[in-house]
C-alpha cells in the first residue's frame, strides 16, 4: 500500500497502462451516433406520451370549447 502522497500509478515497459496525464483523444465522435440515437428515440417516446395524454384529457377539451364559445358570443 503506497504512502499518503505517493503515486499510485504503475510504469509498464510496453507503455504507461494508467497514466494521470489527461487524454488528448476526442472521445465524442465515438458517442456521436449513440447519443443521436437515443435523442431520437426520446424525442419519440416523448410524443407518443404526450398524444396519449392528450387523448384521455378531459380538461383542456373543455377549456378550448369556452374559449371557442366565448370568442362566438
């Protein structure tokens, strides 16, 4: 077990396996897709969902037929 500030981190012949230097590879072309994806699919579910609620929705049938007698009288 290290001592409190001394580096956990290993040096492999082959190359640093963990390093604590920060990544310089761009990791969001990798996620691209999958995330556009899952945006997509969001995007969907969330419509259905809400013209599911719009079909069981009693109150804002009633609010729209006032406002239509309302702007008649």
């Amino acid at each position: 077990m290290p001592s409190p500030g001394q580096s956990t981190s290993r040096d492999y012949s082959a190359g640093r396996l963990m390093s604590s230097e920060p990544v310089s590879h761009n990791l969001a072309p990798s996620f691209e897709n999958t995330v556009k994806l899952w945006l997509d699919q969001t995007a969907t579910k969330t419509k259905q969902w809400a013209d599911a609620a719009l079909g069981v929705d009693t109150v804002s049938g009633s609010l729209s037929s006032l406002a239509t007698r309302l702007m008649v009288v």
